[in-house]
C-alpha cells in the first residue's frame, strides 16, 4: 500500500521494476549477457562486461603519472603538506588538491 502510494506521487517505480530493466539494459552494455542475481544473505548481483568495457573502466581508474608521484609522497610521508608537494612538483595547491580528490574517487 506505501510503494504504490509514492509510485502514484511520482516518487517511485513499481515494485520490481528495476530487476526488469535490469535484464533489459545489461545485454546492451554488456555485448549481449546477461546479469546473475545470487540472493543469500547478501542480495548480489553480477553483471558481465565486455574486454572493451573493462578496458575502459580500467583506463578510466589508471592514476596519471603526477597522481602516482603524489600518492607515494603520502605513502612516504603521511604528514605532508600540501604546499611541500606543490613545491616539489612545480604546480600549485589547487592542482595537488584536485590530483588528491582523484587519487581518493580512484582508489577510495
């Protein structure tokens, strides 16, 4: 009675929707497979990817090399400053900041 009260303000799907577009859209992205659903005490779910979509994701989270030096100054030294590592590397505060912010949405 609740999902089908917020499904009529517009605020949800249907119950069950999402497993339908799930094995609508998966075969799309996925070069024609299809998804796994494992319902234990976890509900998991397994969605295959082709060579070329995992390559992708995989270039997409390479840190760059500027990334890489940045991230072995804190492994090296957790005390670090910002303005330490702007100063080694010859760029500004900003760019070490926005390089840090990717390092953690990559790795984190």
């Amino acid at each position: 009675m609740i999902a089908n009260f917020f499904t009529a303000i517009g605020r949800s799907d249907t119950i069950g929707s999402g497993v339908k577009n799930l094995y609508k859209y998966t075969p799309i992205y996925s070069g024609g497979g299809n998804p796994e659903l494992y319902e234990a005490d976890v509900f998991r779910i397994a969605i295959p990817l082709t060579k070329e979509a995992a390559g992708q994701i995989k270039r997409e989270n390479e840190l760059t090399e500027r990334e890489w030096l940045i991230y072995n100054m804190i492994s090296e030294n957790q005390r670090i400053s910002v303005d330490d590592i702007a100063a080694k590397l010859d760029v500004t505060k900003r760019t070490v900041l926005r390089d840090v912010q990717e390092i953690k949405k990559k790795y984190f």
